[in-house]
C-alpha cells in the first residue's frame, strides 16, 4: 500500500513535467481577489501553489484587490461604500483608504506571508515607491448620455514590464496591487480584474488565472455542476449573447476575451477555496475550473 501511494506520486510528478517544461521561463498572472483574501488557509495554499511555480522555474505575477477589506475600512471611517456601474465611487477620502488598505496592507500582507512560506517576493506598489501600473481615469456615462463622476477611478494604460520581468528573474514573486498612477502622479483606485488583464496582455503572459469564489463558467450561476471544463472564445460569445453567462461573470468573459486577443495564451477561472487549485488547474491534464482558449 505504502509503495503504491508513493507511485501514484510519481506519476503525479511525471503528469506536471509536461506542463513545468512547456511553461518555464514564461509568465503566469495570478490574480487574488473577493472574500478569498480573507480566508487563512484558501491563501495560504494559494500562495505555497506560487511558490511551487516559481520554484520549478515558472515566473508567476500577483495582482491582487481587497474590495471586501476595503468596505470595511471605509465603514469603520464613517464613510459609507457607494458603487456606479459596479465601480467603487473613490472620492478623497475614500482614495486613502484604498491607498493604505491595498497599497500597503494587503500588499505587504502578501509578501510576508510568502516569505513565511519560504518563497521570496516584492511588493511592487505606488505606496512603496515601486509602482508599475500607470492609468487614467475613467469616463463613463448613464442612460442618457450624461458623465457620470466616479471621482479617482482609472483603468491602466501602461505596465512597467521590464520591472516585473526583472523581479521574477531575481527570484522573486512580484505582488501588485490594484492602484494605478497617473503621468502626474494622481494616484487611482483600479478594478483588480482589469488591472490583471492589462498586465496579463503587456507582459505577454502564457497564461491569466482568475481565482475566485466560484469553480468556473457556468450556464447556470446556482448549480456548480454546470461548470464548463473548457470553451473557445466562439463558445463564450454565444453564451454571453443567449444570457447564459450572467452577473459579475459578463465583465470576467468579456475581459478574457479582450485579453485572449492580445497574446495571452490560455486563461483560467478557478475555485481558490479548493486546496492547491491553482497547482491542479496548471499542471494536471484535466484541471479543476474552466481553460479559455482561442
């Protein structure tokens, strides 16, 4: 019994080599968000799963939100959370909030617990004097045709990727926070999924991987067996179209289909509460949530 245990992880072994071979020395973007950022063990295994990566000559990139920590904060300030379009209203206030609860917090949060782990990282944040997202406020308007003022909300135009690149090759896992700054040096609150599509689409990733709270795209929202294993960009277009895909998942696919124009490769959506999903998801044949693929 013992020795078959140990061949089943031999074989286990020899299923990701395919995998470690094809992906070495290429980039993976991560991207943390949702109430996962506060559960201890989904991250812990998390981040032993990016260790694991960079380990075996994998080059993953962390960008990650906190929108739920950032509600809370901004509670406990008086200050109550209003959101437009499913965008945060950031006003001042509300921006150093962001700032501190992002920037710094989690950020740093992350990297400590990398490191406890025994990997190494570097936070790469406008709080710390690194920052390698530059963005521009967005413009949006209502029904009417009328601007709507979202106050300091961007989206990201530029990536400093030679500084990512250069943190991995150092052995380091980079952890980017959703913060964004201006030419002039305004800071933005950015929405974590664009943040890592655009860091994804500059840094010509192999792959994208969006850990959620869901095991992946469903037909139907409430059964988790509806989960598709795998679908071409033809196929997500024709669910978005037929409104099989619905909620918070339409901006995710649509994203994906952004970014999978732009050079990434595959793109992944995956449960972070399963144990070591993002190892299974990447290194085994089968996976674990849903591969999006040209």
């Amino acid at each position: 019994m013992v020795v078959e245990k140990a061949m089943e992880k031999a074989d286990i072994l020899v299923e990701a080599l395919k995998w470690i071979r094809q992906y070495r020395g290429k980039i993976t973007v991560i991207k943390l968000g949702g109430s996962l950022m506060e559960e201890e063990s989904s991250i812990m295994h998390l981040l032993l799963d990016a260790i694991f990566m960079e380990s075996v000559g994998l080059l993953p990139v962390i960008v990650h939100g906190g929108g739920n920590a950032i509600s809370q904060a901004m509670t406990e300030a008086g200050i109550q959370p209003q959101f437009v379009q499913g965008r945060r209203y950031t006003d001042t206030a509300s921006l150093e909030i962001v700032k501190k609860v992002l920037g710094h917090d989690i950020c740093y949060d992350l990297v400590r617990r990398i490191e406890i782990l025994g990997g190494q990282a570097k936070p790469l944040s406008v709080c710390i004097g690194t920052p390698v997202l530059t963005g521009r406020k967005i413009s949006l308007t209502d029904t009417t045709g009328n601007p709507i003022d979202l106050g300091f909300v961007g989206e990201v135009t530029q990536v400093d990727t030679q500084t990512i690149i250069e943190t991995c090759r150092a052995g380091c896992i980079p952890v980017i926070p959703s913060v964004a700054l201006t030419p002039d040096g305004q800071a933005l609150n950015v929405n974590a999924d664009t943040a890592a599509t655009a860091a994804a689409q500059q840094l010509k990733a192999a792959k994208l991987v969006f850990v959620s709270e869901v095991n992946g795209v469903r037909t139907d929202p409430q059964d988790p067996n509806s989960m598709i294993e795998s679908i071409t960009t033809e196929k997500a277009r024709e669910l978005l179209a037929s409104g099989a895909i619905v909620g918070g998942m339409i901006p995710k696919i649509q994203a994906c289909l952004d970014t999978l124009e732009n050079g990434v490769q595959k793109i992944h959506i995956i449960n972070g509460r399963l144990r070591h999903s993002l190892l299974i998801e990447i290194f085994t044949t089968q996976g674990i949530g849903t591969e999006i693929v040209e």
